[in-house]
C-alpha cells in the first residue's frame, strides 16, 4: 500500500511540475508542430524516392508510433537529470521511499502524454496522408499504443539510470531517440537493414509497438497480435529491471564519488 501511494504521489506531483515551466499553450504547440512536422519530413521522402500510396501509409503509421519516444525516452530520461541539474537530486533520493515505484510514478505522466501524441500523430497519418483505418480493430490498436507507452516508458528509465553518472544524460537521451527511427522499422522494414543489424531491433519495444500497430490499422484483432504484445511486454519489463538495477548502481557510485550534484 505504502508502494502504491508513492507511485500515485510521484506520477500526481511529477504532472504538476511539469506545468510549472511548460505553458499548456506551448505543450499544444510542441504536440502539433513536432508530430506533423516529423511525419511530414519522411512522408514526402518516401513520395519522392517513388514510394506509393502503401509507402505513405507505411511511413505515417511508424512515425506516429515513434513519436511518443520523445515523450517516453526523451522526457522521462530528463526526470532525473533535471533533477540533477537543479540540484534536488540528493533531497529525492534522501526518501526512505522504494526507488522503483518512485521513478516508474514520475514516469507514468509521460506514458499518458504519449498517448495523446500518438493521437494527434494518427489523426494527421488519416486526414492530411490518406491513411486509411476503416479496417482497423480499435480495442487492438488502443491495446498496442498503450503497452507501447508504458514498455518505452521503461526504456527511458534504462537510459535515465545513466544520469547518476555522467554529468549530461541528455546526450543519451538524443543519440536514443534518433536510434529509434533506424532500428524500429519506422520508414522502412527491419528486413531492410543490413542481417547483422537486424537483431538489435528487437532489443527495443517500439518495433514490436510498429509493428503490431500496422497489423491491427490492417484489421488484426488484439488475439492475433498478442505474441507479438507479449515479446514486446518481456522486452519492457526488462528494461525496467535494468534501469532499477542501474539506477541502484549508479546511485551506489554516485555517493562516493560526489558526481550526485556534478553539473
């Protein structure tokens, strides 16, 4: 119970922070600007390289799909740097609180808004590119965004765990997020890159996420596309167990060396 009220009061007061230097204005801003421009970009790549109306629909459906990685890799790695930055990370960790419910709580306001930028993204996937989702099973596809969400959500905290040590994680945070459009199968298949490369995709939930989402947008339902949500589960819950054990770590590192407060 005393778990539960830390995630609940993480999530509730990591929300509020939130708004407390990011105006709703700009945030609506930032939703609109950044899906459409992103899917825009690689959309008309592939129009040009001679890439049809399935190349469109291809390429709108994994960019709206990745954009919630900035949400949840991006945002989520911040938590604990800017923490770091100004200079609260020793008051938080100070807490008798258990580290895993307090950090996935702080994380899960960045699940949520990832699904409402998937949201917008799909909308400008349908009305601006011509994608069509009269064939889509709802209940599978809102299955699939969401446990896409949370599994990045815990991949974000893997490469968060990194801000105890090195003195700017948003490094990591943008090498990752631009990883992403490579591996993931986002504008193209995975097949398409070279055998080698091919297995570090999996190591990622969002080319499970991708993937899924294409088949329940073609008419999948949510039974068939369950082994797929099941890898893509393991894939996220490890990722979690991980970030834990690295922020464990870190955390141990980070005392005695005093790189706890280094800017």
């Amino acid at each position: 119970m005393n778990n539960l009220r830390v995630f609940v009061s993480s999530a509730v007061f990591s929300f509020r922070a939130q708004f407390n230097w990011l105006s709703p204005s700009m945030w609506l801003t930032m939703k609109f600007v950044l899906s459409f421009s992103q899917m825009a970009f690689f959309v008309f790549v592939g129009i040009f390289s001679g890439g049809g109306a399935s190349a469109v629909s291809f390429i709108a459906i994994g960019n709206a799909m990745q954009s919630l990685s900035w949400n949840t890799v991006f945002s989520v790695v911040q938590i604990t740097g800017q923490d770091k930055g100004d200079g609260t990370l020793p008051l938080v960790l100070a807490t008798p609180a258990n580290r895993l419910p307090l950090f996935i709580g702080r994380a899960m306001v960045h699940v949520l808004d990832g699904l409402v930028s998937v949201a917008i993204s799909f909308a400008f996937a349908a009305f601006v590119f011509g994608v069509n989702f009269a064939h889509a099973d709802p209940f599978a596809l809102a299955v699939t965004v969401l446990l896409t969400s949370f599994t990045m959500a815990g991949f974000g905290l893997l490469i968060g765990g990194f801000s105890f040590h090195f003195r700017n994680p948003i490094v990591f945070a943008n090498i990752f997020t631009f990883v992403l459009l490579i591996f993931c199968g986002v504008n193209f298949p995975v097949a398409a890159l070279p055998r080698l490369a091919q297995p570090i995709s999996y190591v990622f939930p969002l080319t499970y996420g991708i993937n899924a989402a294409r088949q329940a947008i073609n008419g999948s339902s949510l039974l068939s596309i369950s082994p797929i949500l099941a890898e893509q589960i393991v894939v996220g819950l490890l990722s979690i167990a991980m970030g834990y054990l690295l922020f464990e770590s870190f955390e141990r590192s980070a005392r005695k060396t005093g790189k706890m407060e280094a800017q």
